[in-house]
C-alpha cells in the first residue's frame, strides 16, 4: 500500500521528476527473494543507471532512514528527514543512518549488484506485533493503516529529492568492491552459509532455464 500510495501521490507532479522513476512489487520475498532477485535478471542492462532502490518492508510509525553501506547518500537524505515530522508519537528525532550491509529483504539483489539502497526504518505501534510476523496471526486487520500512509508521504519526499538532485549521489559498487565490504563487515560468510554470493550464481540456481 505504501507503495502504490506514493506513486499515486507523485503522478500529479511527474512533469517534475528529472528522472525515470520505477515502482515495482516483488513476491516471494520470504523464500529466497525470489521476486527482487527475478527483477535485477530480467533488467540487468537498467541496474548501472538504477541510482538508488527504495525498499519498503515491514509496518507500523517510521522512525528514521536507513542506508546500506552508501554513506553518499546521507546528506541528501538528511534534508527529507529534516523535514519529517511524526505526530502523535513519542519518537526520537527521525534521523539518517549508515548501517551494515544486510541480506534478509528484497533490496539485497540490488545491493549485490552494487545498486545504492536504502529503507524506511520502523517501530512497532503494539509491543506484539513483531511476535506474529511470518505466521498465520499476521492477517489484515494488524495493519497500521496511518503508519502505511506515513511511510507513502516519507517515500514520495525522497524519490522527489534524488529524482531531482543534479548529480548522482552515490555510484554503482563493483564486485570486488562489494566483497571488499562484505568482508569488512564480516559478511561474507553469512552469504556462503546462505548461498547467495556471487549473485551470477544466485540467478543461475534460480532461473537456470534460460541463463
């Protein structure tokens, strides 16, 4: 929902988007990041002028930015999050941050691919809801439909911002630069144990029938 929000909210305003802007929906993030990984194979020849992927994950009140290992992008982040403001709640300022490189959600693809990427990061509005996701408890009626329609007015501002921003903030990363960082972060091996490093061989297991 947050989304198709956002991209029913910019369509008004898409005479002033400097850029292309793409919004997609992936499936089967829960085995394997199929979907997102299906997406980088099938639009490949896009991923070097892709300059940033917004990913959109779990629920509740937003509560800050969170980049992936592309600190570049900080200072045009921070101007929209400066500018956010989240009524209602006792939040701490929402504020920009440069995490780890991580590989549980539909942005890894992109990541291992070197595409910069970045999250809209959250907090739970009930201390059980993060108890019941990925089960059979997590039905429709747990969405918090404000959340959603906070996260869709944060997203628009950012697409907005780096639609617009004259030069490219952050580059793509190469492979060897990736597996530079993923080591520095002790990552690497994480990816063995998973299976999901190179991505070549990921696409390969994955779409093997026409590669």
């Amino acid at each position: 929902m947050a989304v198709l929000e956002t991209a029913r909210g910019l369509v008004p305003y898409r005479q002033h988007l400097s850029r292309t802007v793409k919004f997609v929906l992936f499936g089967v993030e829960e085995s394997g990041l199929v979907g997102s990984w299906a997406y980088v194979h099938q639009h490949s020849d896009e991923l070097a002028n892709t300059i940033l992927m917004i990913n959109n994950d779990v629920g509740g009140r937003p509560s800050g930015i969170s980049i992936s290992s592309f600190d570049q992008l900080k200072p045009p982040l921070d101007e929209v999050a400066g500018r956010v403001r989240i009524a209602g709640q006792d939040l701490p300022p929402f504020l920009v941050s440069v995490g780890e490189p991580s590989w549980g959600s539909d942005h890894f693809p992109f990541l291992a691919h070197g595409v910069p990427t970045i999250g809209i990061s959250t907090v739970a509005v009930q201390p059980e809801d993060r108890l019941y996701g990925h089960t059979r408890a997590d039905t429709p009626d747990k969405v918090y439909k404000e959340g959603l329609t906070e996260c869709a007015a944060i997203n628009a501002q950012i697409v907005f911002q780096i639609a617009n921003i004259p030069v490219r903030p952050a580059g793509q990363k190469t492979q060897d630069q990736l597996e530079k960082l993923f080591q520095k972060h002790d990552f690497m091996e994480t990816l063995d144990l998973l299976d999901m490093w190179p991505p070549e061989k990921v696409k390969q297991r994955y779409f093997s029938f026409d590669v």
